[in-house]
C-alpha cells in the first residue's frame, strides 16, 4: 500500500520541525488506517477509502477538512475512487460540505448508474446516501485563509495567472492505491484543488484515467502536481497502458512518465503506484512529496523531501 498527502515546493526550509512531525504522523496514521484493513483481508477498495478518509479528516492535508478556498470564499472538493477488478469507479466534482468526498466518489460507483456527478448534484445524491454534511466553518483552517489572501493579492499585482512554475498551490492533495491478499487493485484521490481557483475549475484528481486509475491487469495511480498538466498527460491511464502495451514495468513507466514526459511539458508534481506484484513505485518531479508505503512484509517509509 502507498498513500501521499501531496507535492510541490515542499523543502526544509517551508516546514518547521514541528509541522513536518505532524505531517509523518498523519501520513503515519492514514498508512495504518489502510493497512489494518489490508491486514484483516479486507478489500484494496476498503483501504484506499480508509486512508483517505483519514488524511481528509486531518486539517493540514489539502482535503476534506482543511481544504484550501477557492476564489469564491468556498471549499469546492473533487474525489475520485477505482477497482481494479472490475474497473468500476466513481467520482465526484466542485461538491461543497461534503465531509467525506471519497465516500460520496464511492457512493456514486456502488450506489448510482453513473461514473461522474457535479457540484449541487452529487451534494443532493450525499444527502440521499444518508453521507455526513458539515457546515462551512467545518472546512475552515486560518492557513488556508491567508494563502487565499496571499493569492488574490498577488493576482491583482500579476499580469498572468498562468505561470506554469509557479502554481498556486494547493499542496496537501491526498491518495492512496493498495493491492490486496485477493489480487486485487484499487486507487483513490481526493483534493480542494488549487488556491483561488476560480470558474468551476476542476483539476485531475476526480478525472478517471487522468488523476486515479486501477487495473488489476497492470497497476494503480493516485496522482498529485499541477492538474492541468496530468489531465492534457491522461497521467494515470498512461502508466497503467505503458504497462500493458509495451511490457513496461511500472518503475519504466513511472520515470518515463513523471520524469520525461510531464518535464518536458512543465508539468510538476508526482504520484504513487502499487502494480499486481505488489511493487510500489513513488516518483516526483516537484521539490518534494508527502508520501508513506508499506509492503506485505511490514517494510516501508514515511517520507516527505527528495
Ligand atoms: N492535482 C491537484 C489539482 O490540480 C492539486 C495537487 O495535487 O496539488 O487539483
């Protein structure tokens, strides 16, 4: 099992010594949370979601509760979820006061006709599920705030928004893939997305195939970075198709992807991959990635810088 809390500019001199033992024990704790069910013999499916409740739960994690804003003052989250076995999945876009979006992603795979629901929507189809809805003080942290301050501040003194270096970060994006004792795939994200994001933006994290994708025939991918670029890339279907067309193994399809392809577009960020062998691969292009594994055998790492 992996799981990551997100990439970016993310270096020993942005984090204090306190906040980065927070972040281990929080990944620390999503990685348990996973690998209990793994452990149990529960499904892929049922650790994925776990884990990633557990990092939306947890306020310095860029989902669910302590999300950033988007420009309209608000928490818009997108979540996506995918079995590996039968390729089912469920994903949910721009959905506000829904404590769980992962849930609700879930929801919409097992419990709806339909792979994709928006906003106003797939809020309605949480309440009909009987899902938690919080307030929006619920969602509310004072970091989040002052980035959103920040961002829209420097987008009144800055002629482009769109400076592909520097994107406005949303850093703390969540996922988790595993691979479990039946064989089977799953891999789940969940994101506020950008800071400031403006127009019904919708990034790679709810999009099948760009942000998550599993296939117990070839691996599963929970992607973090700059969306835009993982969409135009169809990131995670990428890896999973390199696997399967050309024999890549997932470590060559992993560095080809993040490291050459997306590079050379300016795309940056990273993802997390487990294949049916149970290899785990965690590359990023970014400065560093909030990421955690473990294998069958109880090995693994916490690990956050390059
Ligand atoms: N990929 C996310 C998005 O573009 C953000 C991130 O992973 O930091 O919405």
């Amino acid at each position: 099992m992996a799981i990551h809390g997100g990439s970016g500019t993310i270096n020993r001199t942005e984090i204090t010594p306190e906040e980065e033992s927070a972040f281990r024990v929080g990944l620390e704790a999503a990685l348990n949370a996973g690998y209990a069910v793994l452990k149990q013999g529960g499904s892929a499916l049922d650790a994925v979601e776990q884990a990633v409740r557990s990092l939306e739960d947890n306020e310095r994690f860029n989902a669910g509760k302590g999300a950033v804003f988007s420009a309209s003052g608000r928490h818009e989250l997108d979540a996506s979820i995918m079995c590996g076995q039968t390729l089912n999945a469920g994903a949910v876009a721009g959905v506000t006061n829904v404590r769980n979006p992962i849930s609700l992603a879930r929801a919409v795979m097992e419990q709806s006709e339909n792979v994709f629901l928006l906003g106003s929507g797939a809020e309605d189809f949480a309440r009909d599920q009987k899902l938690p809805i919080e307030p929006d003080e619920y969602f509310f942290t004072e970091l989040r705030y002052q980035q959103l301050a920040e961002a829209q501040q420097a987008n009144k003194t800055q002629k482009t928004q769109l400076d592909h270096s520097k994107r406005n970060t949303g850093k703390g994006t969540v996922g988790a893939v595993a691979l479990d004792q039946h064989g089977n795939l799953a891999a789940a994200t969940s994101t506020g997305g950008l800071t400031n994001k403006k127009y019904g933006r919708v990034g790679d994290t709810p999009v099948i195939g760009a942000g998550t994708y599993a296939n117990n025939e070839t691996c599963a991918v929970s992607c973090t970075g700059y969306g835009e670029f993982f969409i135009r890339s169809v990131v995670a279907y990428d890896i999973s198709c390199l696997m399967a067309y050309k024999g890549l193994s997932l470590k060559e399809a992993c560095a080809y992807v993040v490291q050459d392809k997306l590079n050379v577009m300016g795309g940056e960020g990273g993802l997390i991959a487990v294949d049916r062998a149970g290899n785990v691969e965690l590359p990023f292009n970014s400065e560093g990635m909030y990421r955690a594994w473990r294998n069958q055998m109880g090995q693994g790492e916490v690990a956050i810088f390059a």
